[in-house]
C-alpha cells in the first residue's frame, strides 16, 4: 500500500509547488521548465505510441 501512497504524494506535492519550481530553476539555469516537460511527455507518448504499433 505504501508503494501507492508515497507516488502520489510526491506528485500532489510537485503539482501543489510547481510554480515555486519553476521559478528556481528558472532563476538558476535560465530555462523554463514547462517547455522541457512538454517535450518529455511528447517523446513518451511517442515511443509508447510506436511500441504498441510494432
């Protein structure tokens, strides 16, 4: 049961401080993060989308 629990709190968590995030590593690497995140979400469901055609 624990292995269901703490997953989600650690998404809760990041969803709840994702602006605070986003500013300090913004502040710190100059990058916006939402833009890197999009791109990782793409390039997952693509290749799940490509392992499930093959």
């Amino acid at each position: 049961m624990l292995k269901f629990i703490l997953p989600a709190i650690i998404v809760f968590l990041i969803v709840l401080f994702w602006e605070k995030i986003n500013e300090m590593i913004y502040k710190k690497f100059n990058i916006k993060i939402n833009n890197i995140v999009i791109l990782v979400f793409l390039a997952v469901i693509i290749a799940i989308t490509a392992l499930l055609y093959f």
